[in-house]
C-alpha cells in the first residue's frame, strides 16, 4: 500500500506570509484579490493540516502565534523554492525580477520617486527593519535598505555596502500642544522602544496613545495631533515637523543599513544601490523639517 501524501497548496502558502506582512486577513484578502471568506477558509485549512492556530487577534490586528511564526519562516522558503524552480524553465514572472526589500518607512518614498517602469522587474518587499534583514540572511531579498539599532550581526556584516549613522528625531504635527503636567502622548510601533525606554531612564511620564504596526495608521495619528513619536531625521515625513520642545529627552542614534547578497553584481543592481545610498544614507537633512514650527 502506497502512503498518502499531504500536500499544502502554495496558494495557501503565499496566503500565510500575505497575512504576516499586511497585519491582518482582510488586508490579505485585498493583497490577493480573494475575499476574506476565502482567505479565512485556507487558514482554517492549513491550521487543521498542522494542528494549531497560526494567527491571534490583537488590537493591532493578526499577530502569528509561537506556531504561526515556525510556520511563516517554512512558507517563505517554501515560496523562496517554487519560484526558483519555475525561474529553472524560464518561466514567466518572477524570472530576473529583483528582490528588494525595504523598511517601511523608506518604501513609499522610493516608490513615490519612480517611474512604472523604472518598477516593473522589481519585487518589492516593505517590512519592519528586522524582517528584511532576516530575509536578506535567508536569500529570500537580494538588495535591502534598512535600520539597525544596537550590535551588527555576524551574518549581516558581510552583506553591508552602505551605511550612514542618523539621529532618532522627535516629530509632532504642527499644532500639538502638550498640556502642562500631562504624561507625553506617543505614538509607537508595537514593542517599540526607542521612545519608551528614553522617556524611562530621563524619569519622563508618558502614556501609549497609539500603536500600530502599520506606518501610515502611525503617520496620520501623528498628522492628527494624538502625540509625538520618532523617525530617523533624515525621512520626517512632510506635514510633521522635528519637536525640539525642551520636556523632550535626546533620543539615540540608529543606522540605515544598505546590504546586498554575495554575487549580486548586475548593473541593475548597481543602478539600484546608488540610488538607496543617495535617497536614504546620503542626504542632508531638509532645512524645512530642521525647525520647530
């Protein structure tokens, strides 16, 4: 008798990492033109296959679960694998298309300043800084720009090309007014804590008044006047400005990263390292963001 194979559909593959990277399954379902029924039946599908839930709900959307996260890092190779595979018969799409990865804080400004073109044999990949650069470990990016705090590890090291040291600045809308005595309102990432931890050790009051994974929701919560939060000086975003307000502490300094993977020599991606270095390591900042409003 021959065994029965169980074998999990690389829809429903692309389905889990979709859901990883928008933050929710609605978002997914979007992403894939599928409808969230669709995309909440293959979950339901995958999680019966491998015995578990793979996605808890949380105010900040779906977070994967300790099981979800072992999952996500198989799917990705798995994903990694069937487009290799495909590229091996010259088969459409994903052949000689560029894998670029980007922190979300950099991807809609690079995007903002290229042509259709200019895009069209570029898969871009925006997430939080450390999920680029574990793909860029993993062979899942070819080129990613990106930040890091604290120690360089020895298997990101090598791939470093570029690298420009910045400035964590306080940025504010242009009418926020704190009220005297009030906790600092923040607007924060989900366990971020280039805030938190500075406002703690200068003994600061603050209080949480939004946290998102989601950098646009964060930016209009800012554009809003709910509270302050941090970027690195060189990207302030227009609208906001740098709150220089004296209650505010220095906050530390952070690097943007440019990696790329060994053998990666092409003029495409030369072409695209210098223009990551001029737009994110090498510009000075704007003199309008440089001002308390």
């Amino acid at each position: 008798m021959h065994k029965r194979h169980l074998n999990i559909p690389i829809e429903i593959v692309r389905t889990v990492v979709a859901i990883s990277e928008t933050g929710s399954l609605t978002k997914a379902a979007e992403q894939l033109g599928l409808s969230q029924p669709a995309v909440s039946s293959q979950i339901k599908r995958l999680e019966q296959l491998v015995g578990g839930s793979l996605f808890s709900k949380t105010p900040n959307g779906s977070c994967p679960t300790d099981l979800g996260k072992l999952v996500l890092a198989q799917a990705r190779k798995i994903i990694e694998a069937n487009d290799q595979v495909l590229a091996l018969g010259g088969a459409d799409n994903h052949v000689d298309r560029l894998r670029l990865g980007l922190s979300v804080v950099l991807a809609q400004r690079f995007i903002a300043e290229q042509s259709l073109s200019n895009l069209n044999d570029i898969h871009i990949h925006a997430g939080m800084s450390t999920e680029i650069a574990t793909a860029l470990i993993d062979g899942h990016v070819d080129v990613g720009c990106f930040f890091q705090r604290g120690e360089i590890s020895a298997d990101l090291a090598p791939l470093i090309v570029d690298e420009a040291e910045d400035r964590l600045a306080w940025v504010r809308s242009k009418s926020f007014v704190l009220s005297p005595g009030a906790p600092i309102p923040i607007v924060t990432w989900t366990n971020d804590d280039w805030m938190i931890h500075t406002l703690t050790r200068h003994g600061l009051s603050y209080r949480i008044a939004f946290s998102s994974q989601d950098y646009s929701a964060k930016k209009a919560a800012v554009e809003a006047g709910i509270g302050l939060t941090a970027v690195p000086s060189r990207i302030i975003p227009p609208g906001l400005v740098w709150a220089r307000d004296y209650y505010l502490p220095e906050l530390p300094t952070i690097k943007a990263l440019l990696c790329i993977r060994p053998g990666m020599t092409s003029p495409r991606v030369l072409e695209i390292k210098d223009q990551l270095s001029a737009m994110f390591l090498r510009p000075a900042l704007p003199m309008e963001n440089d001002k308390v409003a």
